[in-house]
C-alpha cells in the first residue's frame, strides 16, 4: 500500500500577481437600470398579446387550420401577462412596504 502523498504548498498553484478583469468589448451594450429592463419586459409582453390576437384572427379569418399553433400563442401570451402582474404586484407591495417604514 502506497503511502499518503505530502499536501505541496496552495502559493504554487495561485498566480502571485492579481489578473486584470477581461475587457470588456465596445459592441456590447452595458446592462440598464431597473426602469428600462421593466420597459423591455412591458414591450415583450405587448409583442406576445399582439402575435396572440393576430393568430387568432388568422385562424376566425379561416389563414390557418391548425389550431395547435393558436393555442401555443395564445398560452405563451397569457403566461407572460400573469408573470408581469406578478412582478407588478411584488413592486407595489415592497414599495407599500417601503413606505410604510418609520424614520
């Protein structure tokens, strides 16, 4: 049975001098505040609604005949809605919550 190997020293595994973070490159865009990724969510959603009621009036408009990819809109629209009144209501009660704090 061989014998336990001897634990060499962590210095010479870590560099000895601290790396500079990755620069980062021009094209890509530096993420934004709270206000526009809620602008950017509001948009998605209002893209999904409208593809929802175009797919339905396609298929009322007899454009398509098959009803699964009607369906599939229509839930994705509506997942998306109840997500975002979900994060509007946990706003609202963290803002309630905010400023029902004493000073």
């Amino acid at each position: 049975m061989a014998g336990i190997s001897p634990i060499h020293g962590i210095r010479s595994v870590l560099p000895t001098q601290p790396t500079a973070p990755a620069a980062r490159p021009d094209n890509v865009k530096k993420p934004g505040g709270f206000g526009e990724v809620l602008k950017s969510y509001v948009d998605n959603v209002d893209a999904r609604q409208k593809a929802s009621a175009k797919a339905v009036q396609d298929l009322v408009a007899g454009k398509t005949e098959d009803l699964l990819p009607v369906v599939n809109e229509v839930a994705k629209a509506d997942l998306s809605f109840k997500l975002l009144m979900g994060v509007r209501n946990k706003v609202i009660e963290a803002y309630k919550e905010t400023m029902r704090m004493q000073i």
